[in-house]
C-alpha cells in the first residue's frame, strides 16, 4: 500500500462526517414538533455513549471480576449523587482491591 491511499482514506472518511452532520442542518430547517421524534433525538447520545462505554468497562482490567467491582461501586456512588471525581477514585480503587485479592 503507498503513503498517498492513506490521504485519500482520510479525506473520503473527512467528506462522509461532514455529510452525515451536515444533511440535518441543511434538510431540516424548522423545530421538530413531534414528541416521539424529539423524544428519540434525546435519548440517541446517551444509548450512544453507554453503547461505547460499557464493553470498555468490562475490557479494561486485568479480569472481569475486578471490572464488575469497579462498575458496581461506580453506580452506587452514581446513585447517590456523589461527584465525577468521588465516583472515578472509588471505581478505581474498587478494581485496584479486587486486582489485589488472589483469585
């Protein structure tokens, strides 16, 4: 494979993004009444991201067994409204103890 097919990938896969978020400006120009519609538009970046993140989570660790302690104490501290921060330490320090224990 040449260098230059790189630079024609990057451009092609440059024109497709471009497209894809520049289609819905241009097409839809006035406010989606529809409450399935925008119900749906909301809801799309959350399923989206949970989507990407999930398996992450459960692939980032030395065994599952330390991702699932991770995740568990992450939504307990989710659950009760505890910071970014506090719930980033204490999955962290979840996975850190249970990587700890001989399993």
């Amino acid at each position: 494979m040449r260098m230059y097919n790189v630079y024609i990938y990057i451009l092609v896969m440059a024109v497709v993004t471009y497209i894809i978020r520049a289609l819905p400006l241009t097409l839809i120009r006035k406010e989606i009444k529809d409450k399935r519609i925008r119900a749906f538009l909301y809801y799309v970046p959350f399923a989206t991201l949970s989507a990407m993140t999930f398996p992450a989570i459960l692939t980032a660790t030395a065994n599952i067994y330390s991702a699932v302690a991770g995740f568990a104490v992450a939504l307990i501290l989710a659950f009760y409204r505890r910071g970014l921060l506090t719930v980033a330490i204490g999955a962290c320090a979840a996975v850190f103890i249970v990587e700890l224990l001989p399993l």
